[in-house]
C-alpha cells in the first residue's frame, strides 16, 4: 500500500514503514498534500486536521474530489464531535488520534488497507 503522510510527526513514518507500508510522500501543509496526492496518486493518505496553507478538512475536500477511491484517515489529537462529523462527512475513511497508539495505528492501516484494495466493500 502506498501512503501520503500529511503530519509533522515523524513517528507515524516510522510505524507505517515497520509495517510493511511505502510511505511515498510527506506533507507539511494542506496545499502540498493535495498537490502530492495528484501526482503520486497513493492508496491512503493520512491528513492532519490542523496545518498551515489549507486544514486537513479542505485538503480532504480537494482530494476527494481528484481521486475519489482514495482512502483518506484523519489525524487529530482533538476528537470533538464537530471534527469528526466534518471529516466523514468530506469523506474521511477513519480517525487516528494523536498521541499516536501503535495497536490503533495499525488496526486502522489495516482496515484503511482493506478499503483501498476493495472499494466497493461495505465498511
């Protein structure tokens, strides 16, 4: 599976490699992560809610709307209502929340993973 990282955190580099993931792609900001995201057109991209440029919600709206089988996964470490209700309803596949948990993290790669090899299944 080919991963976008849109986070300034590099732990989650760490964990998605020590999982067998190609992270093709990292992200400083909203603008960049759409930009890389049409051009390297990866499996999942993993998007910080909170970034300079452009939020993870509007990059998540650019995004969709490009490469719409892409899974996109939210990062946060604010999981209030309002956020998460923005983010599935823009199409977020799913949350991690910050700090990260390595078993959550990976529970949800995998499920992420599950998706992005088989769009039409149920989720």
């Amino acid at each position: 599976m080919r991963v976008l990282i849109a986070d300034d955190n590099g732990v989650l580099r760490a964990m998605l490699r020590d999982e067998g993931y190609e992270v093709v792609g990292e992200a400083g900001d909203g603008a960049a992560a759409v930009d890389l995201a049409k051009r390297l057109k990866p499996d999942i991209v993993c998007l910080d809610i909170v970034m300079p440029k452009a939020d993870g919600l509007q990059a998540l709206q650019e995004i969709k709307a490009e490469l719409p089988a892409c899974v996109v996964l939210m990062i946060s470490g604010n999981a209030d209502r309002e956020s998460v209700e923005a983010a599935v309803t823009g199409g977020a596949f799913g949350y991690i929340l910050k700090p990260f948990n390595a078993a959550r993290v990976v529970e949800t790669m995998k499920k992420a993973a599950a998706k992005a090899k088989n769009p039409a299944a149920p989720t």
